[in-house]
C-alpha cells in the first residue's frame, strides 16, 4: 500500500469533516456482507488502518467467500484490480485497505455534496 496514498486520503477526510461518516459508513458495509470491522467511532487513523488490513487479510485468507463479499459490497471496481502488484498476502491486503478506504470516501463525499 502507498502509506502517503492512505495518510494523506485520511487527512482529506478529517479536513472535510468526513472522517465520521467515513467510519460510519465502513462500519455499515461491512455489516451488509455480515463481516463485522469491530471499530470505533473515535479510533485513530493509524489504528484503522492497521484493523482495515488485519481484516482484509485474515478474510483473505481464512473467509475468501466473505472477502469477496465485502469487495462487492464495497463496489470496488474490477479495473481497480487490475492495477494490485501481487507481492505477497500482506502487501495486497494493503493495497486492497486502501482501495477500501478510496470508495468508502467517494461514498460519503457525494452523499454529502448531494444531501
């Protein structure tokens, strides 16, 4: 994952004031594939990252069905897969966080430029 890439798409949300419905709204798909995240709504950045990519690791890796089920949930576009490098598990859990956090952003940036 491009560590700036995250960081600096966090503090985007913080300085929209968007960082609560960013949290709200992960918390929400989540629960709509039944995969619960277990996060707080005053978790740190650093902290949501390091769950985000525990999470998606560990569905990589024990719960594959329940992995793709969040990806569709999220609506993670496909084009967006093609540009993963494959390392290892790890590092596309990283990658895939940060798509993640992308599209939940771009979720609740438009619901809140349109409300």
């Amino acid at each position: 994952m491009e560590k700036n890439g995250v960081i600096e798409l966090l503090f985007k949300t913080k300085k929209e004031d968007l960082y609560d419905g960013l949290i709200q709204q992960l918390e929400k798909d989540f629960l709509l594939a039944n995969v619960p995240l277990n996060i707080t709504r005053d978790i740190k950045s650093e902290e949501l990252i390091k769950v985000l990519v525990e999470k998606i690791y560990f569905l990589m890796m024990e719960r594959f069905s329940e992995y793709l089920n969040v990806l569709y949930v999220i609506d993670i576009p496909e084009k967006e897969f093609q540009h993963i490098e494959v390392t290892d598990t790890v590092e596309v859990s990283s990658q895939m966080a940060f798509l993640i956090l992308k599209r939940e952003f771009q979720k609740v940036l438009l619901r809140n430029k349109y409300k």
